[in-house]
C-alpha cells in the first residue's frame, strides 16, 4: 500500500526555494491512509508506517469513523468512477497535539491528498476542484512565492490562515508531488515546553 512521503522541513540549509506553491494548512494529528477498489470498496488501512483495521488499539477508532462518515463518499467525488483509489488524510480534534489526543474530543478525519488509479497523485488544484465542498479538506491559504521570508512570516504568526502547527507547501510538477513545511513559533515552544528535549527535536522534525 503506498505510503505518505516526508515531508521536508525548510529550516537552515535544507531550505529550497520552491516559486509559487499551493499553501494548506497543517492540521496538528496523526496520518492515515486507506485504499480503495470498486468490487472490494475501502478494504486496506493504515497508519503512516504500518497496517491496521478496526481492531487497532491505537487507530481502531479512525478506521471505524472513515468507514461510517467519510468512505462512501470520496469515490462519488469523481466525475468518471476510478478504477483505485489510495487517500491519505489527518485523524484530529480541536485539542489534538503532537499527535495526541484529548479524549473528550470530537475527532474528525481530514482529506489531504488523493492517488487515482496509475496515474498517481492529484494536482492540488484538481484535488481541491474535486473535494471541497464535498468532504472535509484543510483550509487552502492561497498560492504563494516560498521563499525564506514567506516561511519566517509563518514562523512569526505574520501569516493569517494556519491553525495552529503551521503550514504546507504543494505542486504537481511532473508526476513528482513536491512538498515542503513550516511550523509556527508557538507550536514549536509548546512542543519543547512539553517534552524532553529529544522527544522535542523529533516532533519538531515530524
């Protein structure tokens, strides 16, 4: 089942000027995949590094949400019906933090990102055009030039639209989905408050 690439920090010298981007905003969760089939309907899921199912502990109760409210739905999105689909999107609550969540949360799955059939990842212009609307999908902030000064503006809350943790950067160029991230200072000082410092650095790279 395909996996969610890493998406790349733009800190220091692993900083890459992309141009002008499609920016989301980065919901504050945990990543889930699903797959999708016309005669087995949604009939594989996953976390971000391994399967899971209903019976999960830990994603037990996502797996079960996406099946009840959101699943049927995303297929009929589609003008022509695809022969596979693999979705990726972001199990969250209002007070959901670093990837923990608060149990008397109203939790919510977050449509992110679509591969259709083989011909791979959807434009971000085509995935919006297809899903808002229709299913719950982050907030779009706009198409914007990333640059070191747009990701410090981010940084220091001089950018209007992010919810809390930050922003994404995406396009289809090519078949490649490029990508990138910037958080916020204050997700980041709640992050390094919270947790020791290697827990910290690692969440803060997440």
């Amino acid at each position: 089942m395909k996996r969610y690439p890493s998406i790349p920090q733009s800190t220091g010298q692993s900083f890459q000027g992309l141009g002008v981007v499609h920016i989301f905003d980065k919901l504050d969760g945990q990543n889930l995949r699903f797959e999708w089939t016309p005669k087995r309907g949604w009939y594989k899921a996953g976390s971000r590094t391994q399967m899971v199912d209903e019976s999960s502990e830990q994603f037990g109760d996502a797996v079960r949400f996406f099946h009840n409210n959101v699943g049927e739905w995303i297929p009929v999105c589609f003008k022509r019906k695809p022969k596979k689909l693999v979705v990726f999107g972001e199990w969250w609550g209002p007070n959901s933090f670093a990837g923990m969540h608060d149990p008397s949360d109203e939790m919510r799955f977050t449509l992110f990102d679509v591969c259709v059939d083989n011909r791979g990842w959807m434009s971000p212009s085509e995935f919006r055009k297809t899903f808002e609307g229709q299913v719950d999908t982050p907030r779009y902030l706009g198409a914007h030039n990333w640059t070191r000064g747009f990701v410090e503006r981010v940084f220091n809350h001089e950018f209007d639209g992010p919810t809390f943790e930050g922003v994404v950067a995406k396009d289809l160029r090519g078949p490649n989905l490029i990508m990138a991230k910037a958080k916020t200072k204050a997700w980041l000082d709640k992050v390094y408050a919270f947790y020791p410092q290697h827990v910290a650095e690692r969440l803060a790279a997440s």
